[in-house]
C-alpha cells in the first residue's frame, strides 16, 4: 500500500497516536469534516456535555439504553479524560449529575456520588482509540443472539453502514478474565481487552451481554448504537426466510451525513420532557 492510499483508509486519530501525538479536539474536528459521514463535534465542554445529556434522553427514549447502559463524551480540554454521567437512569439525566473521569476511569470529583461499575469499557477505549469521541454501552438485547452463535453481524441496511462488510468482533469475558468471571467490565484489565477486540471498528458486541459503540462524535455514536440495533432486527428477520444480501464494499462507504436525524431526535426528547 503506498502512503497516499495508507493515509486515505487509516483513520486521523490513529495516525495521529501512530505518530506518537495526541489529537486535539479542532484536530478532530478537522478530520471529522474530511469524513464523508461524521456528524460535528462540538469544541466545547459545555457543547459536548449539553449533546451528552441529550443523547442519555434519546437513547433512553427509544429503549437503547435501560436503567444500566450509559454513553460518554471525551473531553475537549484535556484529552485523556471524558464525561459521564453518575449512576441514574439515562432517562433522568440532567446537568447536574454529569462526572469528569481520567484517563484510569476514575472520577476527577465524584461528588460522593455512586458511579457506574462498567465506565472502563469508556476509558480503556479512548485510551486506545485517540479518533473517538464518544462511547455508548447498551445492553440491546436484539444483538445478543450474535455474540452468542457464529452467525455474524454485518451491514444489512443502509443506515448501518458502518458495520462494514466484516463481521463484527466479538468479546467474550472468559478469554479475558477466566472462566470465573462476573460477565461485566469492572476494571481497567477487562476494559482494555474489550478495546482491543473493538480494534479499529465500530461496534463491538460483547457475550451475553450487549455491545460497546465507539464513533468520532456524540450524534454518530447515538446514530450507530440505534442502527446497530436495528441491522441486527433485520438480520434476524432475514434470517427466518433466508439468506440475506449484506451491503458490500462499495455500498458500506457512501453514505451522507444525518444531522436532520440528530435534530428531530432532540426535538422529540424535549418535547416529552416538556410535556411531563
Ligand atoms: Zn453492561
């Protein structure tokens, strides 16, 4: 591969941590804007966290996340760390119950509050992966039959793209902690495997358990842990009647931004909270 075609696939945030740099958030702002899919990233904290609390409703909202899943932001200022909220329901979550987190997951002020066991599935990804911007952990139950089989994973629908033609890689708890294992990612041990089964892709699904979404972007990830469930939907269906035809190589790289999604889902949030 010569090098024009090596840094037209390799991602800008892994150049940048292959090259030994850290990228900074206009960076990734700029190398969003290249991509022909990615969503905006807000510059500043206030921006990312407002988009954080909005994405707990949404994703709350149409049942990706339960009492249990959470999704994240990195931080704009300081690059190692990342925003969460404490442990709530994502339904509720508001301004004040957002926490900062370091680079080993452990809260900056947790404010004597209690926290969610699992954020090491958040760290140990931006720890690996500089590109991304934003983690959703969900336990969706419509991608759990295929960290369970051999049937794999793979872009079925058009707004499920980012799956790509590969299956999707699978972590299973016992390879990384043994067969006595808890079946959650309490430690950064565990976290770290599981970012490493993630690797350069999108989705990870994780054994009996649910999934991990990594994106550069708060609004991609909400729009990939929505449409991961859905592919997954689909899958299943097809695969009551037959064999489906996933997307291919061409199909899974043309696709258009999907701002328009992103501002109907907050509009819609607002509204039932304001109806309330
Ligand atoms: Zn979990």
């Amino acid at each position: 591969m010569n090098r024009r075609r090596f840094l037209s696939v390799v991602p800008a945030g892994l150049l940048a941590a292959a090259m030994g740099s850290d990228i900074t958030p206009r960076e990734a702002q700029a190398a969003a804007e290249q991509t022909p899919n990615a969503q905006p990233i807000p510059v500043t904290n206030d921006e990312r966290i407002a988009e954080l609390i909005a994405a707990n409703h949404i994703l709350a909202d149409l049942g990706v996340l339960d009492g249990f899943g959470h999704v994240s932001v990195r931080s704009a200022t300081n690059s190692k760390h990342y925003f969460m909220a404490r442990s709530v329901a994502s339904a509720a979550v508001a301004q004040a119950d957002i926490l900062e987190f370091d680079e080993d997951s452990k809260p900056v002020d947790a404010r004597s509050h209690e926290l969610y066991g699992e954020r090491f599935i958040h760290g140990e990804i931006y720890r690996l992966r500089p590109d991304v911007q934003s983690v959703v952990h969900s336990h969706t139950a419509a991608v759990l039959p295929f960290g369970l089989t051999e049937v794999p994973l793979k872009a079925l629908i058009h707004t499920a793209f980012f799956l790509g033609t590969e299956p999707a890689p699978v972590f299973d708890m016992r390879k990384a902690v043994g067969p006595e294992n808890h079946m959650l990612v309490v430690d950064t041990t565990s976290g770290a495997a599981l970012a490493r089964i993630l690797g350069d892709r999108s989705v990870v699904l994780m054994r009996g358990h649910g999934m991990a979404v990594a994106a550069p972007s708060i609004r991609d990830a909400v729009f990939r842990a929505i449409y991961t469930r859905e592919n997954a939907e689909v899958e299943m269906e097809a695969l009551k009647l037959g064999n489906p035809v996933f997307m291919s190589q061409f199909e899974v790289t043309r696709f258009d931004r999907a701002t328009r999604q992103w501002n109907e889902w907050v509009a819609e949030a607002e509204a039932r909270r304001s109806g309330r």
